[in-house]
C-alpha cells in the first residue's frame, strides 16, 4: 500500500534491525502503554506476527518513508489483526512511530492507506482499534480518524510489566466509511491523488 510520504510493505524476519533502528529513536520499548520490540525482544516480536499471517488473523506492515531524503527507511510497524473473515472484521493496531516520526502525516496515512485496504478491498463492515485507557495520546489520535468510542473494556490484557490494563474500544463501521474517508482525504490535502489511484 503506498501513499504520498508512507509504504506499507509485508513484515519480514530481515526487518529486525531495522526496526529496532527506529525504536531506538526515543527508546521505544521503554513505554508502559504499548508493547514495541526492544533488543531482547524483537525476534519473538516479529515471529508472533508472522505465525499470526500464517494463520490466517495477521496482516503485519512495517511503515516506510517515502518522498524525503530518508526515503526507505522503516519509521514504525502497524498491522490488521484479530481478521474474522466470516464477519469482515478485523481491528488495526500494534501500530507505533519512531519518535521523530510521530506528530507528523505519517500516522494519518498509514491510517488512511489501512481503512480503505479494509473497507474497499477486503470489504469490512467493520474496523476497530484498541488502546491503552492512559494512552491519552493513542485515544485522540484515533478520535481524530474519524472512529467513535465505544467503551472501556476492563482488565483487558496483562501487560508485560504485569500492569493490568484497561482498554479503550473504538471502532468504524462500514456505512461511516465514506465520510471518514472524505475527512481523512481534506487532512491529508491529496485528494486528486487518492482518487486516480496513485
């Protein structure tokens, strides 16, 4: 999937270093809110992707820069997972930037080049995301997509400090995909491009 300033290409076992690369810029894997591969733990990180694609529920990216003097370089990871096919579902996460990477268009249209993967091409009726209830940084980044809170679900998942988190549930659901799609395109100020296919 490629966009104005992002690809998105297949995850593979050669992307490691380069990965950890990016989440040594602001020591990534130190954050309690979110699991990001660290030295230690990068290899299982990216096994666990790649036997979820196998199986059929993954669809694990990493995030490429485009267009720049850094063009090739890898700035994050994000996915499609929990993919239930039989009820065109599936959620996007594990998604997270270098730190010079955040606070730019990156995350929008990584975003965007997903939801219309998933709406346009596999077809969803519905597309969610889940976040750290203190990630308040991750839960108005997803509001700002366009996608509506749903709930906080509690005690959802035992992090790897041991913390046990509660998480907030958004989601978009196919008939609001047109209008996310027309705000996202007005962020992104490349409409024609979009439309034509480029």
């Amino acid at each position: 999937m490629t966009g104005d300033t992002v690809e998105l290409r297949p995850l593979q076992a050669e992307h490691a270093e380069q990965l950890l690369d990016a989440a040594a810029d602001g020591e990534l894997w130190n954050l309690k809110v979110t699991v990001i591969p660290g030295p230690a733990t990068v290899d299982a990180y990216i096994a666990a992707a790649l036997a979820g694609r196998d199986q059929g529920t993954v669809m694990p990216f990493v995030i490429v820069r485009r267009n720049t003097d850094e063009s090739g370089t890898i700035v994050g990871s994000t996915r499609f997972w929990k993919i239930d096919r039989a009820n065109r579902k599936m959620e996007i996460g594990h998604t997270w930037l270098a730190r010079s990477a955040q606070r730019t268009r990156i995350n929008t249209e990584a975003k965007f080049l997903l939801l219309r993967h998933a709406f346009e091409q596999m077809q969803a009726t519905r597309v969610q995301f889940t976040t750290d209830e203190r990630n308040a940084a991750s839960r108005a980044a997803i509001l700002r997509l366009g996608a509506l809170q749903e709930g906080i679900i509690r005690h959802e998942r035992i992090m790897p400090d041991g913390h046990i988190r509660n998480s907030v549930r958004f989601s978009i659901i196919e008939p609001e995909w047109p209008a996310v799609k027309a705000r996202l395109l007005e962020r992104l100020g490349t409409e024609t491009a979009y439309l034509s296919g480029q």
